[in-house]
C-alpha cells in the first residue's frame, strides 16, 4: 500500500506540474479552434452559419479528438482548476463546446454530447465556487444567448431517456441533474430566462418545454417513491439492529449482508434524494 500511495504522488506530481499541464491546454485549446472552423458552414465575417448536416470537413474528424479535449478540461477541472483560469484560450473551448451542444445533429454519440455538458457543468458556482468566473464564458456566448443553450438542454433532457448504453437507466440520471443544475444557473440570467419563458408559450402538444416538464414530473415520481423504499428498508435494518441479542443470534454471513445491503441502500437513498430535490426545485422555478 505505501508503495501504490508514492507511485500516485509521483503520478500526480507529472501530471500536475504546470510545465505539462500548460502547454496540453494550449494544444486543445487550438484544437477547439480549428474544429470548430470545420463544424461551421459558412462564415462571413463575423457572421457564422450552421447547416443541419455536419460539413464532410468536420464529418472526417476522428470522435476521439472530441472526447479527448473534453476529458482533459473536466480533468482540470478537478485538479488544476487554475490553469483554466489563466488560459486566454479558454473561450476557443467554451465556443466548441456550445456549438456541439446547440447543433447536437453534429455528433452522432450521445454519450459525447452529455461530457461536453459535464463541462458547463463543472463550471456552475454552485458545484466548484473557485470557478464561478468560468461559466459566464458559456452563458455570455451568442450561442447560448440566442436562446438555443436552453433549447438544446431540454432536448437534451428528454432524449437522454435512451442513450443506447448498457447504464442507461442510471446514466440518464446523471445527465439530467447535470442539465438541471445549469438551467439553474440560466434561469438567473435574463436573456436566458426569457429564452426559456418564450420556450414555454409554444402550444404544440409535442413542444419541447412540454415533454421535458413531463419528464421532470414522471423523474421527480419515480426518485421520490425510490427513496421511500430505501428508507423504509434502511429504517428495518436499523431497527433489527437495536435488538443486539436477536442480531448477534444470526449467522456472521447473514449480519455482513445485511450490512452490505444497508451500506448500499444509504448510498441509493441519498443519490436518489439528490436528484429529486434538484427535480423538485426544477419544476418550482419553472412553474
């Protein structure tokens, strides 16, 4: 074990150390840059356009150069947060990452779309405070302030139901409380908010803000029934346990499962408490 724990200081001492971190930032920083030249359709000036077919330039891109540039911002994220701070070239990666997000037609892979929203994600004061100056190079974007982040968030939330993987069910979780967290932040801004206000006036049965208030009410039923199963069970182990002569009396195999199991249900019951409580306050401010 000290062995492991010095090669994961050794590990993180390279990693960490500004002379490597600096300079891959850079790089994916460019990368972000001439991506996201490919992914636009016509460009005159300052005038961008983007068509609902990815251009064959953007289309020969290898998947992984995205994801590639994606795990290493959310790897910053978490450990060298500074180094975010200080790039410049930060807003190249904000630009791509809302351009994919807001023109999901580019990207085949769900899966990839939901790590680049990780990213805004990762950039909410509410989740990291040391950030909070990072996000406002997403929400002051024109992207997202033509309305189209709040759009492509719904869509998001409603289309993650089935995102093919064999951790669907559980993943999809997780990609909605990411978008929730974020339109939180939005609904603070006014533009977004009155993107998200004019969204809701659209009276087509199929209307994007319909379905996805739909899904946040059928989630918000599901996490909350979920998490009184898990406390009813957790409250049933607990009281077994207050009987010591009577738990002492079962089988050593039978205790440590039923240990195991409340273990895990404290675990599910938090996780699920979590994501509903987000949920909930999602459909207070919207309603």
């Amino acid at each position: 074990m000290e062995f492991l724990r010095h090669r994961e200081q050794n590990l993180e001492a390279v990693l960490l150390d500004d002379g490597v971190i600096q300079p891959s930032l850079q790089f994916y920083c460019s990368l972000a840059e001439w991506m996201g030249r490919q992914a636009c359709a016509r460009r005159d000036g300052s005038s961008v356009t983007f068509s609902k077919k990815p251009p064959v330039e953007f289309s020969v891109i290898p998947e992984f150069f995205v994801e590639d540039m994606a795990d290493f911002v959310l790897f910053c994220a978490s450990n060298a947060p500074k180094a975010l701070v200080e790039d410049p070239g930060l807003s190249n990666i904000a630009s791509f990452v809302l351009l994919i997000v807001c023109n999901p037609q580019y990207v085949v892979n769900p899966y990839l779309i939901s790590k680049l929203v990780e990213i805004i994600f990762f950039m909410a004061p509410g989740i990291l405070p040391r950030r909070h100056n990072l996000l406002d190079l997403f929400l002051s974007h024109p992207l997202a302030e033509e309305g189209k982040l709040s759009l492509a968030l719904m869509k998001l939330y409603i289309t993650c139901e089935n995102m093919g993987g064999s951790n669907e069910f559980y993943d999809k979780f997780s990609v909605r409380y990411h978008v929730s967290v974020i339109l939180k932040q939005l609904w603070h801004h006014p533009v977004h908010k009155m993107a998200i206000m004019q969204e809701s006036m659209d009276p087509r049965q199929d209307a994007p803000f319909i379905r996805f208030v739909n899904m946040l009410i059928n989630d918000a039923t599901f996490l909350l029934d979920e998490a009184l199963e898990g406390l009813k069970a957790i409250h049933e182990t607990q009281d077994a346990m207050q009987d010591v002569d009577q738990w002492n009396s079962q089988p050593q195999e039978l205790r440590g499962s039923r240990l195991h199991q409340l273990s895990e249900d404290e675990r599910q019951c938090r996780s699920y408490l979590t994501l509903a409580n987000e949920t909930l306050g999602t459909l207070h401010y919207l309603t």
